[in-house]
C-alpha cells in the first residue's frame, strides 16, 4: 500500500499492424504528483496512456496500481482501479445535459435489482462536484451541446472525480482552449492536485507543463528517453530531448539536413 | 467584468431554448390542424364511429413504432421489421391453422420467432460492422423470402375464437388491443425516463464510442436492443392478423415505412439519442389522419402517399436544422 510509486508500467510494448508505437515503456508515477507527458506526434504518449485506461490492451508488459499487479481489459477494469481519462475529444455526450455526462456509465441506482435512476441523488451530487470544482457552470442541468470548450473541459474533469479517481490521465485538455480558458484550467489541475489526486498530463505546450508539473516523460518513437524534474531544467532542456532524444542520436541527422541545404 | 457578467446571461438564455419541446408540439399542433381542416372538410370525420376507428386501426402501427424507437434511439435503424412481420404472421398462422396447435402455443412461438429475428439482426449488425440500414435491408429480404417459401404464397383465414381475443375482446370498455398499446406506451415511457437502461440508451445513440469509453458494453446493448424491436414487432404482428382475421406473405411489409416516417414524424432522431413516447405516438396518429381524412374528404387515396412523403422530408429537415442550430450556439461562443 505504501509504496512510493501508484502506477508502474514495466516493458509495455503496442504495435498497430506493423507499426511499432511503444518500444518497451517503462514509467513511474509518484503519489500526488503531476507528471508531464510530452513527445513529438505519434511518439506514442496517447497510446501508452490509452493502455493504461482501458482503452487499448498491451501487447507486452505489465501494469501496477499500488504495487499490486493490475489487469486492465477495459476501461471499466480501470474505472474500478480508480483510473480516470479525460480524452482529447473529451468523450461527451451533447444530447445529455451535465449531471448525466457526469454519471453516465456509473449511475446512481434505486429500487428492483437497480433499474431505476435516482435522478434527485445525482442532480445533488453533481451539484456538490461543480462546487467543489469552483467552476462557472450554472446549473447541472444544462445541456453541454451548448457549452464552451473550457466548460466542457470542466464537465470531463467532474466527472472523473466524481468517484474518487485516484490517478486522472488528461489528454491535451489545454489544446482547444483560448489563453484565459486555459489558464483557468491550469488553475483547476493544480487544484485536483491538492485534492490528493495523482494526474498524468499529455501536452503540446511544454510551459504549461514547467509551471504546474513536477516532473516530465519523455518519449520519442515509441521509446522512453527520461523523465526530468521540472526544478531543474528548463524549457530548452525538454525540447532538446523531445527532438533529439537522450542519446542525441538525432544529433547527426539534422546537422547532414542542415548541410544539404546549405 | 461586467461585460463577463452580462456574455454568461446571454449563454444561459441561448441554453434554455429548447428546441425538442418545440418539436414535440409541433406534432401535437398539425395533428390538431389536421382534425379541425379534415372536420370541415367531411362531416364524417369528426365523429365518434370514425375516430375511434382511427385509433383501432393504428394499434400494431404504434406498437411497431415503438419498438422500432429503441432502435433509432440506439442510433441503429431496422428497415426489416414489415418482414418479420411477414414471415411472424404466417408461421402464427399456420402453426394453428394446419399444424392446429394450441392458440397460446402459436401465440408464444411466433413471439420467440419474432424476437429471435430481432437478435438476429442485432448479432449481424454488430458483428459484421456495416451500416445498419443495408444489414436490416438485407435481412428483410431474406426474411420475406422465408416468409413466402414457408407460406407457399398461401392465404390462412379464420382463426380460432381464443385467438380473435386480442382485438375483439374489451377491458374496462376500451378494445383489448387498444389497451394493450397503452400498456406497452406506459411502460416502454417508464423505461426510457426511469431507467439505467433508458439512459444508456440515448448515451449509445448520442455517442456510441464515448459510451464504450464509459464503460457500456455497447455491443450487448446493440443487440438488446434489435431484439427488443423484434419482440414488439411480433406482438404488433399478432394484433395485426387477429384484426384482419386473415394473413399472407404480403401482410406486413410497407408497415417499417409508416413506423419510420412516424417515429422521425414524433421527435425520434434519425442519427439518434433522441425520443419520447408520447410524440411518437402522436406522430403516429398524424400519419392516419392524414390517411383517413384525405379519403373522407375525396382528396384520393393516393395522394396520400405524396403528402407522407413530404411530411417525412419535412420531419428529417427539422431535425437537422436543429442539430445545425445546437453547433451553431457552441461555436458562437
């Protein structure tokens, strides 16, 4: 229980046809802390994460949640782990309004082998976790067709703490986002944080990263290259190991590009 | 600030416009357009004999239409259903007519038929992955031909008294089918607004790959969900034939047009994630008294055929308008 790691993924390994995406990834989450995941596309960092969740299955490798081997199926197999993922197209429902997007596939039940709704309890619930959020959504009635893209966002991060996740996989969530919007993401991030949550950050805006995260994952190629703490690099540093990886083996590459080119 | 402050009053009122309750007047309204147009138009229409007529005659119509919405709810659509009923006729038929079975042994076996064909339907399309609306056309073809192999193009007539009860017999004064179609409504409402199962149903039609996402098995409820059509289009075939006290091959096909006109006609949306019983059945009962009053009125039987057609454009433009209307609001903010 008290390990210091809530996730470990040993050697996972995912081809598509014959596309290798992960190459034998290893990764780490501490307990309560944000980690940033970044990669050029398709260096692999949705599909390790969508492994994680449910949403695809490893070909090789093997999966701990507390220190206890976890097998993961499906994404409800995640869910009961206490695995959530906000998904880069977020996974909403626009015919449904907010408090069902919220409980869809976990609903709140009553009454005969559970077949009935107990609407009043989720209305109030999802009340609750808006408050909690301290986010601009007026009522949980309100039907999310309608909304910003920010509050979308809002609506996909209640709903994953609704049940208490205790590791949230976000997936670009700043990426459709205008600059206040964002921010005020960020701002929510950081909050999920202090709420005991351990979050995993897929991104494309690397300060975004530096000024919430604590650490970085790197990848490239399906490769892991390191994983670096915030406090001691800077921007340079990530986009260096993005680009060129850890042996800087793109080092000759470019430099012969470079020269052919003049 | 205050700016902020007023944009957010505005988004509140844009989201508060709800253009499905709209909708589901609008059928109610034409529906009472037509019967005041239709009343000045024949002094027959607007009297009891001829309205309850109406009514009697349209019970396997909204039984059919209902369990076709769990289809279309679903975001699936199932164009075989007059095929079922087709081929659900006459086995019925025929079980107690020449193979003289008891009426609720034939009873029961043409549901089981009925919604074995269902299943059927949901298992090919959710294993082999194609559009539902080629799978069940399919399948519908298949189904008719079975129907008229089995049938030998044969008439089966005059069943059994026990039989007849479904239409002929009365509970609390109401015609036993009539009452059995509210039942149905009743229960089937309860359903979609109830329950777990309701609710995951217009999840799958509003976004089936965000639904698996959730954790749904979307595939089993696929399947249900076509065999659920199934049952109720056999129910609906036995309330058919009772009431014609006849059947052949050709009795039932042409029944999935009226069903899927009516659901679309009654808010049902056609990509799905949308419908209520309610205007369903209002959107039902619109098709047949435009029906029944064009013929009283002499407006031609045929021509009824045209005004169904543009009444199922109209229906189909409606909802896509207000799915362009609901994107339109998002992407202004």
């Amino acid at each position: 229980m008290n390990t210091e790691y809530i996730v470990e993924m040993k050697g996972i390994s995912k081809s598509f046809g014959g596309v290798q995406a992960l190459r034998s990834v290893d990764l780490e989450l501490r307990r309560g802390e944000i980690m940033g995941m970044v990669g050029d596309n398709g260096a692999g960092k949705s599909t390790l994460m969508k492994i994680l969740s449910g949403a695809y299955q490893a070909d090789e490798g093997e999966i701990l949640i507390d220190g206890q081997k976890a097998t993961i199926h499906n994404p409800q197999d995640a869910f009961n782990l206490g695995i959530g993922m906000i998904y880069q197209d977020l996974a909403l429902f626009n015919n449904l309004d907010v408090a069902r997007n919220i409980f869809i596939g976990r609903e709140l039940v009553r009454g005969p082998f559970n077949l009935f709704m107990d609407k009043k309890r989720m209305y109030k619930k999802a009340e609750e976790v808006i408050r909690d959020l301290r986010v601009d959504i007026k009522s949980p009635k309100l039907n999310v067709a309608r909304m910003s893209g920010g509050q979308r966002q809002m609506v996909a991060c209640a709903r994953a703490i609704a049940f208490q996740s205790k590791v949230l996989i976000m997936d670009e969530p700043t990426a459709a986002l205008g600059v206040t919007e964002a921010n005020k993401l960020l701002g929510l991030i950081r909050n999920l944080k202090e709420m005991g949550l351990s979050i995993l950050l897929i991104t494309q805006r690397i300060p975004d990263i530096l000024s919430i995260a604590d650490r970085v994952f790197v990848l490239k190629g399906g490769q892991r290259q390191d994983i670096l703490d915030v406090n001691q690099c800077c921007l340079d540093d990530v986009v260096t190991m993005i680009v060129k990886g850890k042996d800087r083996n793109g080092m000759q590459t470019p430099e012969v590009e470079y020269q052919s080119f003049g | 600030m205050d700016q902020n402050q007023h944009s957010l009053t505005v988004r509140e009122k844009l989201s508060k416009i709800d253009l499905s309750g709209l909708k589901k007047y609008t059928v109610v309204f034409i529906l009472f357009v037509l019967m005041v147009l239709f009343s000045f138009a024949s002094p027959y229409f607007l009297t009891w004999r001829n309205l309850t007529n109406i009514i009697t005659q349209n019970t396997y119509f909204i039984i059919v239409a209902i369990g076709l919405s769990f289809v279309m709810i679903g975001g699936g659509i199932d164009l075989s259903v007059g095929y079922q009923m087709s081929l659900v006729g006459v086995v019925t038929a025929m079980l107690m007519m020449v193979f003289h079975l008891p009426v609720w042994l034939a009873f029961l076996i043409g549901i089981l038929l009925g919604t074995t064909l269902g299943l059927i339907n949901g298992l090919i399309v959710t294993s082999i992955k194609i559009f539902p609306l080629i799978a069940t056309l399919a399948t519908a073809t298949v189904f008719q031909g079975i129907s008229y192999m089995i049938s030998k193009a044969n008439t089966f007539r005059g069943y059994p008294e026990e039989f007849l009860f479904l239409t002929k017999a009365k509970v609390i004064g109401i015609p036993f089918d009539v009452f059995l179609a509210l039942i149905i409504a009743i229960l089937v409402s309860l359903v979609y607004t109830e329950t777990v199962f309701g609710f995951r149903l217009l999840a799958l039609g509003g976004n089936e790959e965000a639904s698996r996402l959730a954790g749904i098995n979307t595939r089993r409820m696929k399947i249900a969900i076509y065999t659920i059509c199934g049952f109720f289009t056999a129910i609906a075939t036995m309330v058919m034939i009772s009431k014609a006290n006849t059947t052949n091959s050709s009795f039932g096909p042409g029944t999935e047009f009226i069903a899927l006109t009516a659901a679309i006609v009654g808010g049902v949306s056609f990509m799905g994630g949308e419908g209520s019983i309610q205007s369903l059945i209002a959107g039902v009962l619109l098709l047949a008294v435009l029906g029944n009053g064009m013929q009283l009125a002499g407006w031609g039987t045929y021509a009824q055929f045209i005004v169904r057609g543009l009444i199922l454009l109209g229906a189909v433009a409606f909802d896509q308008f207000q799915r362009n209307a609901k994107s339109m609001t998002r992407v202004k903010q």
